[in-house]
C-alpha cells in the first residue's frame, strides 16, 4: 500500500509487446517490476513449451487466464478468510458477553 502520494513514471515490457509507459505510486515500484517479471517468465517458459503449437498472442491469451485464474482463486480464498473471521468474532463476542 503506498505511504506517499508520488507519483514514478515506469517502462513495462511484456512478451513481444511495443513496451509502454504507466505513472505509478513511487512505493509500487517493486510490485509492478515483479508483476513484469512473473508474466515474463511465463510467457517465456510456455513459448519454449508450445512453439510448434501456438501463436505469441495465444501463448500471452493463455498466461493472462492463467493469471486471472490465480487471482480468481485468492479472491475466493481471501472472501473465505474474511467470512471465517468474522464468524469467529461474532462467536468471540458471544462469549465474552455471556462471561
């Protein structure tokens, strides 16, 4: 979560995309050069493994679902931490008040 309102411009640079340029909080920095480099080794890896099979755009079409698919499953996992928490308070609460 950024502490500061500055803003850094950043060069991405995607699998075999014209890169580009995006103006993001200064303290992301770390986060979204990582996030280029996940993508990267994927898209990297899976061009290696379907050479003969497909396409750059179809290889980067499957490493953008296997992304969403991730963010999918920790969206639904967080909303499931988050219900089971607050359910555990609630009973906390009870029994604190019956103390």
């Amino acid at each position: 979560m950024p502490t500061t309102d500055k803003k850094q411009n950043i060069i991405i640079r995607i699998a075999d995309v014209e890169p580009f340029a995006l103006s993001i909080p200064a303290d992301d920095e770390a986060l979204y050069l990582e996030s280029e480099k996940l993508v990267n080794t994927l898209w990297n890896k899976w061009m290696k493994r379907f050479k003969d099979i497909d396409s750059s755009e179809v290889v980067m079409a499957k490493v953008a679902f296997q992304f969403a698919r991730l963010y999918t499953m920790a969206y639904r996992d967080n909303k499931a931490t988050h219900e089971f928490i607050a359910n555990f308070e609630k009973q906390l609460d009870e029994i604190v008040i019956k103390v």
